[in-house]
C-alpha cells in the first residue's frame, strides 16, 4: 500500500475577529488531509519571531491567507499579515486568498479603527485582488471555498509533502529495492562488456568414422 502524502498549509489571518472562520478553515483542511499551520498566536511583532515564521512558510507546501475587516498587529515592517502574504510570493509558496465580499456587513467591533491600518487593510485587499483571490461572507462559506480551490490548486501545483512516521518503512523498502535494482542493472552491463568468445571458437573441425 503506498505511503499517503500529507500536505501542509500554512494559515494567515488575523485572530481575535476571525476565530470561527479559522476553526472552519482548520476542519476543511483536516478533511483534505492536510496540515494546517497558524501563526495567529506568533503576532510578527520583532525580528526573531518573524524569522520563525518564515521558517514555517519556507517549510509549508501552500499558504492560504484570509482577509476581513481587521489589518492586525504591526510587524517590524510596518505590515501584518501582509508581512507573511509578501513573503511567500517572494519564495515562490503556492498561494490562496479569500477576502470578506460584503464588507460593510462586518460588525463595527470586527473591524478597523484607527484610519491609517483602515487604509492598508484596504490596500491589502487590492494586492491580493491582483491574483488568486476567492471571496465569502461566512465561516462555512469560507470552508468550502478553501477546500475547492485548495484541490484544484493540488492538482496544478503539486507540494513535496511528508508521510505518516510509521508508513516511512514502505518508503524505505522502495528505496532500497530500487537501490539493487540499480545495481544488478549495472552488474549486468559489466557482464555484456566482458563477453567475449572463446579463442579457437571460430575453427573447423572434421571428424572422420
């Protein structure tokens, strides 16, 4: 039976105002098999946690990122969860996005305040906008999105993945057995090399009764 693949994602939204989208998000990715990564509790606050999330991004196979009405927290850049959008199209990470498509339905609590992170939430959207972007209006809307796109984009852009510890013995078997494979292929070659006839091989003999 062949090793079963299991892909990880990584998740970026902000946190407080999305919690139930996320735990729908998090379900659906669990239904496709895959590993969901969130950062939300790792806010990009100073250099040495960013440099720890863009290990997690550097190691995930696809990136989702969710935008609502909330930019977040400021990272050392000046940017959120742009920061971590930014980044994984720098390193060529497969990406999804999913944007709220009925803002102003969006309960004044959930959203921005202060009119200069109003301003880059808004000018986030636009960016992501620019490529692949799905949009929703409700956590479970959001999950079925997330799964659709996420399968498709599997099947254009395949990820490296990992395989469950105790199905790695199989993998190892295989590559063993391709390893002698290899070698006996490699020792018959030698032999067809070194075939030669036998001296005299090419003598008439007569024999008379």
């Amino acid at each position: 039976m062949p090793a079963e693949i299991i892909y990880s994602v990584f998740v970026s939204s902000t946190f407080d105002d999305l919690r139930e989208e996320r735990g729908e998000l998090q379900k659906a990715l669990l239904q496709l098999k895959c590993f969901p990564i969130g950062m939300e509790l790792f806010p990009s606050s100073d250099d040495e946690t960013w440099e720890f999330i863009k290990r997690q991004i550097d190691r995930c196979d696809y990136y989702v990122v969710v935008i609502a009405g909330r930019y977040g927290s400021l990272g050392p850049s000046g940017l959120s969860t742009e920061m971590e959008y930014d980044y994984a199209r720098s390193i060529g990470t497969p990406i999804l996005a999913f944007i709220h498509g009925d803002p102003a339905q969006i309960p004044a609590g959930l959203t921005e305040q202060d009119q200069k992170c109003r301003e880059n939430l808004e000018s986030f959207r636009s960016k992501t906008k620019r490529s692949i972007a799905k949009t929703y209006t409700n956590p479970h809307e959001l999950a079925v999105q997330v799964m659709v796109s996420l399968v498709s984009l599997m099947e254009s852009k395949l990820g490296v993945g990992f395989i469950r510890a105790n199905q790695t013995v199989d993998a190892i078997k295989y590559a063993d057995l391709m390893e002698e494979n290899n070698r006996l292929k490699d020792e018959v070659n030698k032999l067809q090399r070194h075939n030669t006839r036998f001296v005299g091989a090419d003598e008439r003999l007569e024999l008379t009764f």
